[in-house]
C-alpha cells in the first residue's frame, strides 16, 4: 500500500501537465470550445475538464470569452488560449537573409523584421546580426523582453540542438561549430531553442495550418539552396545521425559542377537558385547576355525576369533547373512515399514557370497511381513558414508541457 500511494503521488503532477496540455492542444487546434466539447474531444471527464480549465485561467493561459448557443440547451462559456499570456520570438536564418518576428500565445504574427545577408560574412557578424533583428522585432512591439517566453532559432545545415551549435552550412561562409543559443541566451535571457531551417518551416507548416491534415509530407525549400524536411505521422525526421533532409547535396549530375560542400554534381549546384545564376552568368558570352548587372551581383530572380520578357537561353536554364528539381523530388517521393510535396522558397514565386516543368518531371518518374495519392503545392505560408517554425518551438514546448 506504501508503495501504490508513493507512486499516485509521484505520479499526479505528470498527469496533470498531461491533461493540461491535451486541452491546451485541443483549444490551440480548435480555437474557442466549451467545456462540454472539451469532454467530448478529450474523452477526459467533465470533472477533471473543469478542474483543468481552473487551473489554466488561474494561470492566465486561457481565458473565458462569453457565453454561447451550440445547438440545443443553455448557451455555454467558450474558453480560448489568452493571446497575451506571453509572446515568442523566431529568428530565421537563411543563406541570403534573416527574418525575426514576435507572436503572441496563439501564434498570431504581431511584428516582423528581415534583412538581407551575403555570403562570406563571418560567422560572429551573422550571429550579432541575427541578434540585432530579434532586439529590432521588439521595440517594434513596444514591450519588455520579459514578457517573452523563449526565443526559437532556426539555422541552415547541420545543427547539435542539444549544444546549442550550428555544425556546418554549405551557403554560409566559415560555418563550423558556431555557438548559437549562448549568445541568444545572453542577449534576451530566456530559453532558447535551436533547429536546422527547412525542419523548422517544417514546424510552421503544421502551427499555422492544424486543419489541413499535415501529418505525412515533405517540404522542399527551393532558395538559394535546396533542403528538405520529412515529416511522419505528425513528426520530424531526423535519421540516425540527425542529418537527415539534405537533399541539395544529393548527388543529380556525376561529375557536374562543383558545389560548396566540396563535391560536385549536387541537386543545390546544378539547380538551386545559386546554381542558376552562376549558370547564367558564366555560360553566356557578355555580349549575348540579357542581363546587364555584374556576375556576382545576378540572381535567380533576374534570371526569371529575363525568362518572362521572352529570353530563351535564361529560359532553358531555369528549366532544366526545375525539371532537375522535379526528378529528385520523385526520387525522394519513391523512397519515403509522402502524402504531401509542400514547396517553398524564393524560387517558388516564380509560380507556373516553376511548377510545369517540376510537374511534367514529377508525371515523368511517377508512376500514376502514386500521383493520384500525393499533393503536391506551393506552401501558403509565403516567407513566415521558417520564422513561424522558430516561434513554434517555444510555443509547442509550453503547450507539451505547460506548468514546467
């Protein structure tokens, strides 16, 4: 009997953080509920739902917003997450920019800040810089950092979450072993959390968007790289070593063009957004060349302008570009079977020119009854899937496990 009581009582506390954050879940996914409904989805009783909601409006992270009719009976009180129960912050970085912004409890996007980088600045440069953004995002918020509940960081390449340290970035000059969430730690003094860019837009795809069922997808960032993240049954990926996604150092073209990483032939060198501007600029005579800008100063989305306005070399180049992309999206669709391909990245704006030739490769290396099954779409989330992922690891791990 001594033992059976020690460990109820041991026990009790888990039990409540588990329930707590099953409703917390529940409101987070459904919005506004009663607490009726709150019984029926959670299955838990209606004695332990109002026990729970007690707690959570003592603790400020719900709040009771007015009575209403559902249906037959009384009307009943709808209990929604307290937007102002504390705010997050997420820093994304990518190879050519870093975006910051601030949400409240619930996710909404309440400030936003982003600057552009460029490839060779120093490792400590990117970090103040990264800093720097998160401090701009806010004052423009025009609240005390303590109202903050943590800060979430996303960084390309390979990362060590547990040390807080980016191992390697191919797109990032000198990248090796940066200390991370140290100086994020001191700069705003709350817990940080660190993830690798394409698993953290990942995670924002499955915040943002809880209704549209993305439980089995991968998410292809076509940028100035090329990265993936595969997601199972509502889980990220992340393979034995925890390298798993980097697709743009697959290799697509034996013995092609040299790529960052040091090897050649690489998805990201032959058809990232890199990749098409290098190819533009080193393949044309200067005299044939539409675009007028130095080399080094050319981008993919020069390269599209050009395209658009009737430039048939630029044309061949981006489309061989994503014909090479839709190939080694069906090759990733073979191996993981995937019920969503979610594409992102700047080179997603360029819509049909894109999406036609990476649609006719996918048709091409599919079988059709694999592609009757798999959805495939440009993600709607525009540029906020990456910074919302860093937002969401603060907010998801409150919601995991509120109280702690």
């Amino acid at each position: 009997m001594k033992q059976t009581s020690k460990k109820h009582v041991g026990n009790h506390p888990l039990l409540k953080r588990l329930n707590r954050s099953i409703v917390l879940n529940f409101l987070h996914l459904q919005g506004g509920l009663s607490r009726k409904e709150l019984t029926n989805l959670t299955q838990l009783d209606g004695k332990t739902i109002t026990n729970i909601t007690q707690d959570l409006l003592r603790l400020k992270m719900i709040k009771a917003v007015g009575k209403v009719s559902r249906g037959v009976g009384r009307p009943s009180e709808i209990i929604e997450l307290n937007p102002q129960y504390g705010f997050a912050l997420g820093i994304d970085l990518g190879a050519s920019h870093i975006t910051g912004i601030a949400v409240d409890f619930t996710g909404t996007i309440l400030a936003r800040a982003q600057s552009t980088i460029r490839y060779g600045l120093s490792p400590s440069t990117i970090i103040k810089r990264m800093i720097s953004i998160g401090e701009k995002v806010i004052n423009e918020l025009k609240t005390d950092k303590k109202e903050f509940l943590g800060v979430g960081v996303c960084v390309p390449g390979i990362v060590d979450r547990k040390t807080g340290i980016g191992v390697w970035a191919a797109n990032l000059s000198k990248w090796k072993n940066v200390q991370i969430s140290k100086p994020f730690a001191s700069a705003f003094n709350v817990p940080v959390f660190l993830e690798e860019s394409t698993r953290c837009a990942a995670l924002g795809e499955m915040f943002a968007r809880p209704n549209d069922n993305l439980k089995d997808f991968l998410l292809l960032d076509l940028s100035l790289g090329v990265g993936s993240a595969l997601v199972q049954n509502g889980k990220l990926y992340y393979g034995h070593s925890g390298v798993a996604g980097e697709i743009g150092h697959t290799t697509i073209k034996p013995g092609g063009l040299p790529c960052r990483c040091g090897k050649q032939g690489c998805l990201e060198a032959e058809a990232s957004g890199y990749a098409i501007a290098r190819k533009y600029s080193e393949t044309l005579p200067k005299s044939n060349k539409a675009i007028t800008k130095k080399p080094d100063a050319i981008s993919a989305q020069d390269v599209v302008t050009a395209m658009s306005q009737g430039n048939e070399v630029c044309g061949r180049i981006f489309n061989e570009a994503a014909q090479m992309l839709g190939t080694a999206a069906a090759n990733a669709v073979m191996l993981l079977n995937p019920a969503h391909l979610v594409l992102m990245g700047g080179l997603t704006r360029s819509g049909d020119w894109l999406m036609q030739p990476f649609r006719e490769a996918l048709r091409k290396e599919l079988r059709p009854e694999i592609i009757e099954n798999l959805t495939v779409e440009i993600s709607p989330l525009g540029d906020n899937s990456g910074p919302l992922g860093a937002a969401s690891l603060v907010l998801n791990k409150i919601l995991d496990s509120p109280g702690m």
